[in-house]
C-alpha cells in the first residue's frame, strides 16, 4: 500500500480528537527526508464529526455498511422495473434501514468517546441515504476517507473532490474492514429482527445527549449565577461610591459658592484701589508742576 495512503487509512480511523496531533506529529517526523510527503500528509483535512461518524462505522460495523449499499446498488437497479407501490414500499424500507443503521452509528461513536447530536445523526443519515442514492456517493462512503458529510437528490452527480480526503481511491478499502460486500439481496419489505436492540441504542443516545443538555445547562445556570452575584456586589460598590461622589460634590459646589463670592469681593476691592491708585498719580503729577514752577 502507498504510504501516503496506509497514513491517511490510519489517520481517519483514529479518534476524532486525534486526528490533529497525530497528523502533525507524522508531518513533523517527515518535514527534513521527505518534504513532498509530508505537505501531502499535512494536506490531509480533518474530518468533520459526522464525517468521521460515517468512517468509523465503516471500519468497526461493515456489516451494516454493506447492507446499506448493497440494499442502494438493487433500488437504483429496480427504478426502472418496479411498480410504484413496489418502489414505495421498498423506499420506506431503505428509509427504516439509514435511520436503524444511524442509530447504530451514534451508538459506535459513543462507545468511542465522541457524542453525537441530534444534527450530527441528521447528517450521518443523509450521507448514508446519498450512498444509497449515488453510486459515486457509496464509493466514497466505503473509503473510509470521508472529510465531509454528503447529501443526494438523485438527480445530479454529486462531486466528491472536496468530500474525500483522497478523490482519487474509489476503490479503496479500509484495512479494519476485511469483511466483502455481500450479494444483492432479493428486495422485500420484512421486519428489522434488531429493531428492539437499536430502539435501546437510540434510546440509549438520547438519554446521554439529554444527560449532556441537562448537564451544560445547570453548568450555564451556575455561571450565570455567579455572574449575577459578582454584578450585585458590584452595582451596591458602585453605588456607595456614586453616594460619596456626590457628597464630595455637594462640598465642591458649596465650597464654589464661597470662592465666588469672595471674588466678587475682590474684584470690587481691587477696582476701588485702582481708581485710588489713578487718583494717587494724578495729584502726585500736580504737585510736581507746583514744584517744577518755583
């Protein structure tokens, strides 16, 4: 197997968390003997959470990947042999058998650490009904290498470039999965013989997100909590600051008064002094003249 490939098979098959490091790790161990390797590694996206969802459960659950291609390899075969209440039925059954397989997906997440949310299922769903609608779809899907969720209409072929880490493996295989897809089935509308077992996984992962809601929720309360208590004290220090603030105020306006007023005073004392002042040097000049003529 190509190195690059055998990493990006690893990489993607590794806790969503891990993802990252270990790709940097692999980068930085390559960087100064093999440059073009490591931008390739580097290059390298991480998946997003349903994305990731979709390629564990294609390492860990092949079985149930398996059966959901193979049932959309036969329904895009049948479209144009069946009747419409045939294709009806068996569209309910493929709708019953994305979202069984869903559910199985979000239990397998949980067993390795990640939760999945009501949206992320949503995602997870869509990807699996795009594999069952696109036959370019299903093969990404088997890769194992998918970097985004997808979605189909049936109408349209979808473009993958930008949804698989490698565009290029179609038929590339996982090295966890080692279990062939199985033959077509013959298409019938029959009972889940698990339904019991993935209603208790959704259960399941519906009580640990709801565990999770409830858990963020009285974490946000209690923040919020202290918020208003920290807000409180401070609002009362505030105030008592603002209160003692205005009597200094109170005393600076009175004080004020006090200086405008002495300097009304003033003004008036120092305009009588230099009128006498005037006054002063007028009679000084007389008496000078009276002088100069003796």
């Amino acid at each position: 197997m190509d190195m690059l490939v055998e990493t990006a098979d690893r990489l993607y098959g590794l806790p969503l968390p891990e993802f990252t490091p270990a790709r940097d790790e692999i980068v930085k161990a390559h960087r100064k003997d093999d440059r073009a390797f490591a931008d390739s590694v580097k290059a390298l996206r991480k998946p997003s959470t349903a994305a990731w969802v979709v390629n564990i459960l294609v390492r860990r659950e092949p079985g149930q990947v398996d059966q959901v291609l193979a049932v959309g390899a036969a329904l895009r075969e049948a479209q144009a042999t069946l009747a419409a209440d045939e294709l009806r039925a068996l569209t309910r059954q493929r709708r019953q058998l994305t979202a069984a397989v869903t559910t199985r997906a979000r239990a397998v997440a949980l067993e390795h650490g990640q939760r999945v949310t009501s949206a992320v299922a949503d995602q997870v769903e869509a990807t699996l009904t795009a594999a069952m609608i696109d036959e370019g779809a299903a093969a990404a899907v088997r890769t194992g290498l998918l970097v985004s969720a997808l979605t189909a209409t049936g109408v349209d072929r979808l473009d993958l470039s930008a949804a698989v880490a490698l565009p290029d493996l179609v038929d590339f295989t996982p090295s966890e999965l080692a279990e062939p897809v199985p033959q077509r089935p013959d298409l019938r509308v029959v009972p889940d013989p698990d339904a019991e077992s993935k209603r208790r996984d959704a259960a399941r992962a519906a009580l640990a997100e709801a565990e999770d809601e409830v858990a963020g929720a009285e974490q946000a309360v209690g923040q919020a909590d202290d918020e208003v208590t920290r807000l409180e004290a401070r609002s009362l220090q505030l105030q008592s600051e603002i209160a003692e603030l205005r009597r200094q105020l109170a005393e600076r306006e009175e004080e004020q008064e006090h200086i405008d007023s002495e300097l009304t005073e003033a003004g008036e004392t120092l305009r009588e002094a230099r009128t006498d002042l005037a006054a002063a040097h007028s009679a000084r000049d007389r008496a000078q003249r009276s002088f100069d003529r003796l």
